[in-house]
C-alpha cells in the first residue's frame, strides 16, 4: 500500500559496498529508489516472517490448559 511522503520517516544505515553498488544497477534498471527497493525488500521478509510465526503458533497445542471443573474450581476462588 503506497504511503505519502508525509508518512515516511528518514533514517540511516550503513551497508557494504557491494549490496549498495547492486542497489544502484537494480535502481537504474526498475526505475526504483534505493530506498523503495530497501523498502520492499525489507517488506517482504517481514510479511514472510509474519507467514511463518503464524504457522508456528498454529501448530502450538495446549495441553496444560485446566479441564472444565478445574477452571470452575479457579473462577470460584477468585469471586471470593
């Protein structure tokens, strides 16, 4: 989803050379700032990231979870 400029926030990092060097071929190439081809990289790990913590937690499965009575037992205590 494209952002105004007014949303967008400054900042600074320090790459090697070479990643910056094929920064400035894929920008001539595409037609893409650095900082937007930064920016979508950057995106993209994040959202394949996201994918992957989402399959993790699917896969949890809670087995010390208190049974029906047990969670009674607790909720009585706690209205006293």
């Amino acid at each position: 989803m494209p952002r105004s400029a007014k949303t967008k926030m400054r900042i600074s990092i320090t790459i090697i050379p070479m990643v910056n060097v094929m920064l400035e071929k894929m920008s001539k190439r595409t037609g893409a700032s650095k900082s937007a081809l930064v920016e979508n990289a950057l995106k993209d790990y994040l959202e394949k990231q996201l994918e992957t913590d989402a399959k993790t937690l699917a896969k949890l499965r809670f087995d010390d979870l208190p049974t029906d009575d047990e969670w009674q037992t607790i909720q009585s205590e706690t209205d006293l």
